[in-house]
C-alpha cells in the first residue's frame, strides 16, 4: 500500500460522521469525486454519488454504494447536572462503550466528551452486577449543569461520535482505525474511479456512498430509486471471526475480498454470484466466501423499483463497531481491484447473462 492510499484511509476513518450527521464525509467524498466523474447527484436524504455516462447505446447501469455513516450515539436529555443521556445510532456492544473519547457535534462547535465508567473501587463488595444497558451510560463533557450545558450550544439530537487516531500496526500489514465499517468502501469508491478515469467504461458508473445504513439500510432506498440502476454492489466491512479458529468460520483476515453469500436480508443470485467468481478467477484476485448475521445496503436494494439483482463486495475486519477496529491491507486491495474490474467488463451481454442465469 502506498502512502496517498494509507492517507485517504487515514482522512477517511478520522473524519466524524455518525447516521444522520453525514455531512463531513460528503464534503470530503465531493471533493474527491469531482474531478473524476461526469457530474455529481444527491439525493433527498444526504447521499452522494458521482456518475460516468457510457457512450455505448443500451449500456447498464451499474451502481456501486458504500456509506459514509459510521455507529455512534444521540444525545436524548441532559441531566441536571450536566450529564449527557443517549440514544445508540447503530449496533454497539454495551461493554465497548464506558470510558472511552468521544467527540460530541453540536451546531455551533465540537466539544470533547467521555463516557462515563464505575471505577473498580466503587464496585467492591459486590455492588452493581446488573447488566450494562447502553442508555444507562452518561457522556461527560465537564459541564457543571444542565444550564451550562445549553449554553456551550448543547441540545438533544447533536451526534456523539468516537475520536481516534489511525495507524499502521507494528509489521506495517494491517491497520487499527476506527470506522472501517464503512469507510472501506469510501475509500474504494474514490480509488476505484481515479483507476479508471482514462478507461472508456462499457456501463454507465455511478458510485458513492449512501446514508444511515447503520440505523436500518435507509438511505440506499432513495438513492436507488432516483439513479435507476440495472445492478447494484455495496462495498461494506463485516465482522472477521479468526481469533480462535479458521475452521468453520467466516472472515479472514488477509485471505481476500468477502464474497457474500446470503444474509438476514438478501441472498446473492446465481447470476450475480457466478459473475463475481468468474471475474475474480480470471484476474487472480483472491476472494473468500462469506455467510453473514448482519446485513448491507444490497439488501435494501435488490427489493427497490422492480427487482435489482444485488451483491457485495466487502472485506472483513476485527472488532467493528468499536472504537478501535482492526484490517489487512490485501483484503482491502484485492476489494479495490474487484470493483475495478467489475467496471471495466459489465458490458450490455454480460448483464444479460447475468439475467439470464438468474
């Protein structure tokens, strides 16, 4: 990996957008997309996509979706004395979230906050053994009231979002950030187009990132009615499950891009599965087949407008939904080449037979 790209991932993972507050991500991806596409589109609800109008008469459609909102929280009240109640914005493990740095957006600034914790010694003697409930952690930011609170612009419905640093591991092969899940695939999705930005593409590209995935597969709806697409691929990261045992496990870290098979909300059709098999196999790049509990933008999409034939091309990564999320560089770079390549050779008869074969 070169250094440009672990700089977009490093741009990509730091910046803070959680569902809903996506808006310093799109700046980020209309800044980089531009240059590289026809025009850009939005739709109602905040996404963004850039567009390659195909030259050839019948050309497909071919939409390729990440999103650009990572898990987070909402402040629902303040407290008298100055305490943050919140609402989760996505899955979260209760027990990842107490003492941790949080960066909490308010409309006139950012204001560093923590989640709060019972220190060990309040817990001597056995007290308080019931369950962690996210909504029972406060956020602390150092107001001294709830007055004080509203003063500094703080109000219910600002974003709370994780705050950390990316970097490389120790043998320069992975990389800990948090919000890989999924600026993976916003980073694929502006890599993917200055790759082909010389190439003359047989469909028409449209790619970029969709909004509030995490609370419910909700942005892609909109998007995909208002671009029309014949195919549709989401780029997204799901849960690698390595740590003890590869053996009867899905997600590896290093053994290549996720080929989906079948999730909660959609199963991958023959002919979209065939298709990414081939294409992987003929230009080497190395995929591993992937059953997943969660669930993609693909889903939410193969059942909008008439049917959308849908997959994903995902990677894994270890601890997701945390702040502190771990990835291989060649799971992320045989991605990037899938997507390349699916762009480069989805012609008018390869649709067709994926049409057919479905």
């Amino acid at each position: 990996m070169n250094d440009k790209t672990f700089q977009l991932i490093k741009d990509l993972t730091e910046i803070q957008g959680t569902s809903g507050n996506e808006r310093n991500v799109r700046n980020y991806m209309r800044e980089k997309m531009e240059p590289l596409v026809d025009y850009i589109e939005t739709d109602g609800l905040g996404g963004i996509f850039g567009v390659r109008e195909s030259k050839e008469a019948g050309a497909p459609r071919i939409m390729v979706a990440a999103h650009m909102d990572e898990v987070g929280f909402m402040v629902s009240q303040i407290t008298s004395n100055g305490l943050l109640k919140v609402v989760p914005l996505g899955g979260w493990n209760p027990y990842v979230v107490s003492a941790q740095r949080f960066t909490l957006q308010t409309r006139e600034q950012d204001i560093p906050v923590i989640s709060s914790s019972v220190p060990p010694h309040l817990l001597r003697g056995g007290a308080d053994k019931a369950d962690v409930k996210v909504e029972d952690i406060l956020f602390d930011a150092g107001f001294d009231s709830e007055e004080e609170a509203l003063e500094f612009g703080v109000r219910p419905g600002d974003a709370i979002v994780p705050q950390v640093e990316t970097i490389w591991t120790a043998n320069k092969k992975k990389i800990i950030s948090k919000a890989w899940d999924n600026r993976y695939g916003n980073t694929v999705v502006i890599e993917a187009l200055e790759a082909l930005k010389d190439e003359t593409l047989p469909n028409t590209f449209i790619a970029g990132g969709n909004v509030q995935e995490e609370v419910g597969l909700r942005g892609t709806k909109g998007a995909v009615h208002q671009l029309q697409p014949d195919l549709f691929f989401a780029v997204d990261c799901s849960p690698a499950n390595d740590l003890q045992s590869k053996k009867g496990t899905f997600g590896h870290l290093g053994e290549g891009f996720l080929l989906r098979l079948q999730d909660p909300g959609m199963i991958t059709l023959r002919g979209m599965r065939e298709f990414l098999l081939d294409t992987a196999e003929t230009h080497h790049i190395p995929y591993q087949y992937f059953v997943s509990k969660g669930g993609t933008d693909a889903g939410a999409a193969h059942q909008m407008n008439n049917g959308i034939p849908s997959a994903v091309i995902g990677v894994c990564a270890r601890y997701i939904h945390t702040h502190q999320t771990m990835f291989h560089i060649d799971d992320y770079e045989a991605a990037k080449e899938m997507v390349i390549q699916v762009a480069k050779t989805l012609d008018k008869s390869t649709y067709e037979t994926i049409m057919k074969r479905n």
